[in-house]
C-alpha cells in the first residue's frame, strides 16, 4: 500500500507542477503581446521586464487559480489511471476507496498549507511591486478613481465626489455633510477641491456652506477659500485596489482602523481577507471531487472527465463571482459570501464520494 501511496502522491505532484507550468505559460504569453507596445515604448530590457514585472505576475496568477490547477490534475492523472484500470486494480485489491483517498488528501493538504502562506505572505507583497511597475509603465492603468465616490471620514461626517485625480491631488463636485441621528445638521459643497499642502489644507472654489441652527438655516456662499476638512489625500487614495497589496495582518489592521474612524463599505477588504483562506480550503474539496468523478471507468475516457471537470471548474468560479459580487454590492455577509462556493461544492463532492465505486 506504501508504494501506490508513493505511487499517486509523486502523479499528483508532477502533474500539478506541469499543469501550472503550462497554464502560467500561456498566462504570460497573452499577457506580453496586450503589453508589449508599453515595454518597447518605454525602452524596457527583457531582463528587466522579467526581474520587476514577471517575477511577480508568476505568484499573482498562480495563485489566483492554484485550487483550479489542483482540480485539473487530478481529474487528468486519475483519468488515466482509471483508463488502465489501475484503479479498478487497487479496489479489487482489497483497498477501499476511502483509504484510496489518504494521499490525494495529504497532498491536498499539503498544497493547501503552501497556497495559504503565499496568499497571506508572499502574493500581498509581490502585488506591491507588480502593480507598482504597472503605475509607472503600462498606460492601460488607469490611475483616476471613478466616479460617484462616496466614503465616510468620522463618525457622523461623510463625503463625496463626483470624481477625484490622485496624480494631481484635485476633485470635483466636492460635498461634505454632518448628519447626526438621521438629521442633516452641516453640509459644505464645493465645485472643486484641490490639496495645497499639510500647513494649509484643501483650496476649495465656489462654496456653498449650510449650517442648521436649530431655529433657522444660515447659508453663506464664497468664490474661494483655503481650509482644513479633517482629512488628508491619503484617504481619498484607491484603497480598494490596493487591497491585494496588504499582508493579511496588515489587512486586519487596516480594517480595525477603518471601523473605527467609522468607515464604510469594508465589504471588498473583509472578502479579500477571507479568500486568502476560502480558495486553498478548495483544494481539499475540489481534490475529493476529482477522485470520486474520475475513479469510474466511463465510456469516452479521459476526454469525457476533462469536460466535465472543465464544467465544474467554471461553475465553483461563477459561484465564486456571483457571492462576491452579492457581498460587495448586496447585502450578503462577506465570510457568507466567501464559503459558500466551498459549502456548495462540499456537498457535491459528498455525495459524488458515497456514489464512487467502492
């Protein structure tokens, strides 16, 4: 039994490792030619494309879709295993299905414990610098905010910009308003806001200041002013984006800060803080799956279960958008949000394992 443990641990490693090397391949091909005008009219050096930029779109890319790549080369290697009647082999053997399991599990297991430490270590700070290089010499990058930007800077302040440009710290159609119990007390516009330094503050431009006073409403207006707001640029800046920079530490302080500042719409960094665990807690439920769909000898082979798990495979990451998208812009709760792809897919896979040949 040791030696067909021996036996489908060094099949699963292999067939991992050249998957990977073969999707990432094909990743990085598409990627050089929708990039390759900004390297040559930059004048990069193919080294120094690949020392600053590919070493970290390797981890980037390879992690996004480790537990994918994990699923494919089981549903390949056991395929054809099946295909020999290895399979049929060890089960006729004496050997049970579920001792079958023990080292597609711990190979599993093992891959898993290495996707979460990239994710939560490696890939954050590798991003830094991918995205970093891709600020400064790829001109698809766009680095505006979008519009309609709302975000809420204390506890009973909140702010708004139709639009704002970090590069030149500037934004327009600017509103701040205090709002206390339900009820509008402040409210400050401004056609336009720019940031004129840490001694001075925000140079605002057409002003329109309403203070409710309990017994009447005092309005004044004024062509232009220099004033303190109680925030600086570095709150306006694109946090969301940058969210995949942060270590997962950092992401949990970055998040306790937030919340209490009184800060909204944290949806999108408790998702990405909970993905780091979620996605490589698939490789164990997709590596079940895999096994249970492919262990049966079927007519049509190995190409019949590449399908099939092709179709799975993009179903966990429809699932996976859709809860995203449901948490970030709904109101599912993001760690919801975030297992029910593996809650989903759990299911499948235990019902396909009581199904599978014993």
């Amino acid at each position: 039994m040791r030696k067909l443990d021996l036996y489908i641990v060094k099949k699963f490693l292999t067939t991992f490792m050249f998957t990977i090397l073969l999707i990432v391949t094909i990743a990085i091909v598409i990627d050089i030619t929708e990039k390759i005008d900004d390297f040559l009219d930059n004048k990069l050096s193919l080294t120094f494309v690949v020392t600053k930029y590919y070493v970290h779109f390797i981890p980037w890319i390879g992690m996004m879709l480790s537990s994918l790549f994990v699923f494919i080369s089981v549903v390949f290697f056991t395929s054809r295993m099946s295909g020999n009647s290895e399979i049929v082999a060890a089960l006729a053997g004496g050997v049970s299905f579920y001792r079958l399991l023990v080292p597609y599990l711990l190979t599993a297991l093992f891959l898993m414990g290495v996707f979460m430490y990239f994710n939560h270590r490696i890939v954050p700070k590798s991003n830094l610098e991918r995205i970093e290089f891709e600020d400064k010499y790829v001109k698809a990058v766009d680095k505006k905010r979008d519009k309609n930007f709302h975000l809420q800077i204390a506890q009973d302040t909140f702010l708004y910009l139709q639009n704002y440009n970090e590069p030149n710290q500037s934004g327009y159609k600017f509103s701040l308003e205090g709002i206390k119990n339900k009820h509008a007390y402040y409210k400050l516009t401004a056609d336009k806001i720019e940031w004129k330094g840490d001694s001075l503050g925000w140079q605002l431009e057409n002003i329109i200041e309403r203070k409710d006073m309990g017994w009447k409403e005092v309005i004044t207006e004024t062509q232009t002013e220099i004033r303190q707001l109680g925030f600086e640029p570095d709150v306006l800046e694109e946090k969301v984006m940058f969210k995949e920079t942060m270590t997962s530490t950092e992401l949990k302080q970055y998040i306790k800060d937030e919340k209490q500042r009184g800060g909204v719409n944290l949806d999108f960094f408790y998702v990405e803080l909970y993905k780091r665990t979620t996605v490589p807690v698939s490789t164990i439920i997709l590596t079940i799956i895999g096994v249970a769909l492919t262990s049966r000898k079927m007519r049509g082979g190995l190409g019949i279960h590449i399908v099939l798990g092709m179709l799975l495979a993009v179903t966990y990451i429809a699932i996976l958008q859709f809860s995203i998208t449901f948490a970030t812009k709904g109101n599912l709760d993001p760690l919801l949000a975030s297992w029910i792809p593996n809650i989903i897919f759990g299911v499948i896979g235990f019902f396909l394992m009581i199904k599978a040949p014993k």
